[in-house]
C-alpha cells in the first residue's frame, strides 16, 4: 500500500512516517516498480505501535533503542524498556486520578458558594 493509504490507517501525516524512517524508528519499506514505497501490514502494525508509545510519552531516542532491540531479538532489553514505560504510565494514571479528585473537590466548594 502506498503511504496515503498507510497514513489513513495510522492517523500519522505522510511527512511523520517519512521522519519516522529518517530516525530510524521504522526501516523503510519497499519500493514498488514506481519507486514509491510499497508498505505491508507489519509496517503498519509496527508504525501504530511506534505512535502508541510516542503519545503515551516515551521519548524517540527511547522507542528508536525499543525497536532496535525488538528487532535484533534482544527480548530482555525490549521487555525492560516496555516494563520501564508501564511503570511510568501507572504513575501517571494515580497521579491524574489525584488531580481529578481534586478539581473535582475545587467544583464542589465553587457550586456550594453560588
């Protein structure tokens, strides 16, 4: 599939996937006899997955290093990295509960003086 199609199903822009491939996050695909790049399902599956943790926080040097050892079988290394970002998101998850509960008092005591 060509990368209009794989940005329709990625939500990525054409010019991050191409920036993605320049940084290493992503090999670059195949070219077809065009030269376009002729992407397949795993390029996808991998370029969602390269978005989840981008927007989940994990720096790109940080899912650059994840890929690269995904890739060379390097499972103990991928899986401290995951467990590191899980960690870190769980962290965040108590924190934005805090910070719901408070708001939520902050609305309470706001409503109660009207």
């Amino acid at each position: 599939m060509k990368i209009a199609d794989v940005s329709r199903k990625t939500g990525l822009s054409a010019h991050t996937i191409r920036y993605y491939e320049k940084q290493g996050l992503v090999k670059a695909p195949s070219k077809d006899a065009s030269g376009h790049r002729a992407f397949n399902e795993k390029d996808v599956e991998l370029l969602n997955w390269v978005a989840c943790l981008k927007k989940s926080g994990m720096s790109l040097n940080k899912i650059k290093t994840y890929v690269a050892a995904f890739d060379a079988e390097d499972n103990p290394l991928a899986t401290d990295i995951l467990e590191q970002h899980l960690l870190k998101l769980k962290q965040q998850l108590v924190d934005i509960h805090h910070y719901i509960d408070v708001t939520d008092v902050k609305i309470k005591r706001l409503k109660s003086l009207t």
